[in-house]
C-alpha cells in the first residue's frame, strides 16, 4: 500500500524521486519522505507528514544534490502517521538508510533484543527494527550489506518489499521482496526501482520484476543481479511495459477520478479488442483455449476478490450461473482463507483483483492451489503478483487506475467475466446460438451506450448539490443490479464519507425500511427488465414513507417518474449488462457529491489503491 521509489545513475536523484512519489500518489499514504547519499559523501533523509507536497516545501532549503536515492509514501501500519514514524528510516549510526511496504510481524520480538544489546531507536515503527538489525548484523559479524540483509532477512517474519542504501558504499542500492510488489527498471547507466511501473515508464519500458525471496543487487555501471536469500543466481527475465504516459495523466479532467469514468468507453473496447472478433458475433479467450478441458469439466466455481472486486464476482455469480449452469460462490478473500473452506480439485478458483497485489486475495489463491484447485486470474496489472501465481487468467486491459475509488477496472472486471461466461456457455452448449450472437453483439455496443449515460453528467452534477447535507443514504437494486446498489454504496462511502447501504431492493420490508424518512436520500436502479415491476412496487413502498427518490431507469421510460423525485434515463440493454451502463451515473453521483463537500477525491483519507498488507 506504500509507495517505494529508487533511483541510481548519472543524473540527479532528486527531482526523479519526488516525480516518482507523485505518480504513486494514488496508492495511499499520509507521510512522504527520501534518502540520499549527496555529492559530498552525506545521507541526507528528508520526511514530513501529509501530502508529497509537504515533503517539497520542507525540502526546499536543504541539500538534495546527490545521484542514488530511495524514497518512499508510507500508509500506516506500526506507529501514527507523523515525521517521526515516516519513511526512509536510519539506522543507529546513520551510515544506512532503509524504506520498506510490508509488515514485519516477529518485529516485536527483535526489537527487544536489539535494545538489550544497546541498540536505540528513533521511532514506533517496524521498518526500523529491520535496518537496525542489518546494522547490528553488519557490525557484529563484520558482513558487507547484501551479506547482512540475507541474514536479516533469514530471521524476520511477514511480508516486505525494502530498498537499503549505505553511505560508504554510494554506488549500490539492496532491494529485496516477499508478498509485496517491486520493480526495477533498467535504463541506460542508470537504474530505477518503483512498487510498480508507474514512475518507471518516463525513463526506461525495460524492467525486471522480483519474485518472492529474492534480493536485487543494484550497482551503478555493472549489470544487475538478482540473488535469492540463500545467495543462488537468479535468472534475469527482462520484460517490456507498453504504458501510454498520457494513461497517468489527469488531461485536463479536474481530478483523475473523473477522467477514469469518462475514459470507460474507450478502455471497454480495449479489452474487448482482439477477443470480440471484427464481426461482432463471437468471443475468443486464449486462457479457453489452452486449459479447455480444465475449465469445462469444473463442476463449481469459487470466485474470490475484495471491495470493488467482490461486488464484480457477485455479477460473474449470476452469469455462470444462468448462461454456464455451473454452481458459483464468491467470497471475500480476506474471510476465505481463514475459514478453512472446502475446495476440490474439481473447482475453478477466480481471483479478481486490479492491482494483482492484494494480499488477502494472493493468500486465497494459495490456499486454493494446496487444495488442488485450479486458479483462474482476473487483472488489470500486468507482470503483476497475481497473474504469475495463477494457472491461467485473462487481463481486463483498461489501463492503469490511478483514482483509489475503483471505476473502469470495475466496469473491465465485469466485461471479462461476461466474456468468460459467454465462452463457457457456448462450449459447454447451455445457451442457443441465437441468444450467444445476440449478446456478443450486444457487448459491442456498450462502449458506445456508456458514452450516452456519460451525457448524464451535467444532471447529475446539479441533482449532487441536492445530497450534500445527507448522513445517510440507502442504494436499492435486484437481479443483476443489486450488486450495482452495493457498488454505488461503496463508492459513496470511499470519498464523500457519507455512510451509504446497498440492498437487494426485496428485502427493504425486513428491517431497512425502519431508516426510511425524509432524510433519507434512496438510489433505485430501476432499469426495465424481468423484476421491473417488483422494483416499482419496492419505490411506492419507500415513497409512502416519506423517503425521496432517485431512480435509475430505461430511456424513455413513464412509469417509474410519476414516483420519483428524480429520474436519470439511460440507454436500454440486456439484463446481464445492465450494470455496465448503470455505473456510469452512480460513479459521476459519487464524485460530484465529494467535490461538493470539498473532499480529497482522487485520494481519500485512510485508504490505500493497492492493499499489499492485511
């Protein structure tokens, strides 16, 4: 969840990191800080509560000259968000300097022994407990660095990802990782390092991503080396990243949440791209193709996945389940690898996830894999942890999310699973041909009917001023549109802070409608299809107890406005995707209201775009 940026070479570090940090921004932190060593042979550390911006001021009169450096955005773990407890951190001496993602769990334990043997320690974090014990392991074993960080990281417990530096050594960085994500950039003389790509792709596409236990041993002027703790050469994968710069850019949208929902049409047809066939009337999947009999003889699917995710599985559940006639089940990842499930290796297990680094979800699939399961991958990083660990999967290609509140990638997320569903139903030979074509071709038009509901903006723009006072709000949806409700709910929360539920739209008459006043500000997504007319039925029941209603509908549709208080009209499509282009207003309902309350959109507060920790 924290940032972590490196750099080596001829060039001045500085400014590489700070740019570095701002384009990591979007993961999440509340403190920022660097570590250089500086012409003059010093290590200079900076740090400061708050925004990188923060740390730029605070650095404006110090000494930033030097070309090797580390830096880092912490999102806190171990010890209060403040100076004190942000990254890099020293070690006793201040000959090194460390910056760390991760947790280290046995650092309580470690950090007793170091202060019995006199060690002292500056803040309340775990981070140093590590840099510490490699100095205390260089010193009393007299170990050169990467020797010392082998050894530390023998004994620590938990997951990390950790760049060193050591001011009598100005031409080396150590970076290590297990369970947390970290890149390395290779350009020319010069090397980068970044939790993923993002401040990487403005200098080099050439990168080399660590796996679990490995150590990168980063030398300016020599090739880079890749060591397990162990000390065994490891073989160098080199790979290319085809990012557009212009993809973690705002382009002139106020914030990059915005810019997310506007760019879906486009990153829609991108994943559609080259698996929908020019003619519109069939679906492609490599992963289908190469594990045919694996995926076609599951007799259950498993779909795992956190947050946004889960409510995309909780659609993908009823497209397996309708067009495939498999039984589907979707977990939070984060309750399923503690409740020691029951899996076989009959099963089909679908991780969900657009970082492809979210712990709980990357220890699910372990567990899964233990249990003979097969693991299918749904996400939008490529290279990314998941991905590698999978058997097979599918990328939903919508470019890199940089807003927190997750927007195109749900939308991505949904469109591969009907791909998916799609495929399986025709191989498996449980929908005709007929409804197969029909809603290939249906699929296709998307793109072009979420630009319709993007029309919607300027509305709801104005209706969003309207729900600004609420402390609550109630999203309502059936079918394939309550986990649409549960979608909008969250995103409501995420950055206007405003507490919001999402409810299968029947079960108002068991205990929610007990909220149900004048205050209380109802979403219906009221999209015409089979349950039409229970979800009107579902509006008199609010309406009659004094609770306004804004409702989502089919254009052109009469009925549902003689209940409502505010009616937003959207292009017509089949059931199944129905919440593609009912997300767009619920996505710009979310934005416009945080932007009304004078909300931090693109970063709220407490939460982090890639949970790499538990």
């Amino acid at each position: 969840m924290c940032g972590i940026v490196g750099y080596i070479g001829t060039k001045q570090a500085y400014p590489i990191l700070i740019k570095g940090l701002k384009r990591l921004e979007y993961r999440g932190y509340d403190s920022a800080g660097v570590a250089m060593i500086s012409d003059n042979g010093n290590l200079n550390v900076y740090k400061s509560k708050g925004k990188v911006d923060n740390l730029t001021e605070f650095c404006t009169d110090k000494d930033v000259s030097g070309c090797v450096g580390i830096a880092h955005t912490r999102w806190a773990t171990h010890g209060e968000p403040s100076s004190r407890n942000a990254h890099p951190h020293y070690s006793q001496s201040h000959n090194l300097a460390i910056i760390h993602n991760g947790i280290i769990e046995n650092y309580a334990d470690i950090k007793t022994k170091l202060q019995e043997k006199g060690v002292k320690f500056e803040s309340d974090t775990d981070t140093e407990v590590l840099v510490q014990l490699v100095e205390y392991i260089m010193v009393r074993k007299n170990l050169p660095l990467l020797e010392a960080v082998q050894v530390a990281l023998y004994q620590v417990i938990g997951a990390y990802a950790i760049a060193i530096i050591d001011k009598r050594d100005p031409r080396q960085i150590i970076a290590a990782r297990k369970q947390s994500p970290l890149v390395v950039g290779i350009g020319e003389d010069e090397f980068f390092l970044g939790s993923d790509a993002s401040p990487i792709i403005e200098y080099t596409d050439k990168v080399v991503y660590l796996e679990d236990g490995n150590i990168a041993v980063i030398r300016q002027d020599e090739d880079l080396k890749v060591i397990s703790i162990l000390g065994e050469e490891q073989e160098l994968i080199v790979k290319k990243v085809n990012i557009d710069l212009g993809q973690i850019e705002k382009g002139g949208y106020e914030h990059f949440m915005l810019k997310e929902i506007f760019d879906q049409p486009e990153c829609l047809t991108n994943c559609m791209r080259g698996r929908i066939n020019v003619e519109g009337n069939n679906v492609t999947l490599s992963a289908l193709i190469d594990y045919r009999q694996q995926l076609l003889s599951a007799r259950r699917i498993v779909i795992v996945a956190c947050g946004t995710s889960w409510h995309a599985g909780l659609i993908g559940k009823q497209l397996f389940e309708s067009l495939c006639r498999i039984p589907c089940e979707v977990e939070y990842a984060s309750e399923f690898r503690y409740r020691n499930p029951v899996v076989t290796q009959d099963d089909v297990v679908i991780a969900i996830s657009q970082s492809g680094e979210t712990a709980d979800t990357l220890a699910a699939i372990q567990l899964a894999k233990e249990q003979g399961a097969f693991i299918y991958g749904i996400c939008n990083a490529i290279g990314s942890s998941i991905p590698r660990t999978t058997d097979t999967g599918t990328y939903i290609h919508v470019g890199p999310e940089i807003g927190v509140a997750s927007t195109k990638a749900f939308t991505g997320q949904v469109t591969v699973l009907s791909m998916l569903a799609l495929c399986l139903a025709r191989e498996r030979q449980t929908i005709s041909a007929e409804m197969y074509q029909e809603m290939v071709k249906e699929m296709t038009l998307i793109p072009d009917k979420m630009r319709q509901a993007l029309k919607t903006n300027e509305q709801i723009e104005h209706l969003a001023r309207i729900f600004t006072y609420a402390k609550n709000c109630l999203y309502l949806g059936r079918g394939y549109n309550y986990p649409l409700a549960l979608e909008g709910a969250l995103k409501l929360k995420e950055i206007s802070y405003i507490h919001a539920e999402g409810y299968p739209a029947a079960e108002m008459k068991h205990g929610p409608i007990a909220l149900i006043d004048s205050e209380m500000p109802v979403f219906v997504i009221a999209t015409r299809d089979r349950l039409y007319e229970k979800v009107i039925s579902n509006i008199q029941e609010v309406r009659a107890r004094g609770g306004r209603v804004t409702a989502l509908v089919t254009e052109g549709d009469e009925q549902i406005s003689k209940f409502a208080d505010h009616v937003i009209e959207l292009p017509d499509t089949l059931e199944c995707f129905q919440p593609l282009i009912a997300s767009i207003p619920l996505q710009l309902l979310a934005y416009h209201i945080a932007v009304c309350k004078g909300k931090d959109v693109d970063r709220p507060r407490n939460l982090a775009k890639s949970v790499t920790v538990e």
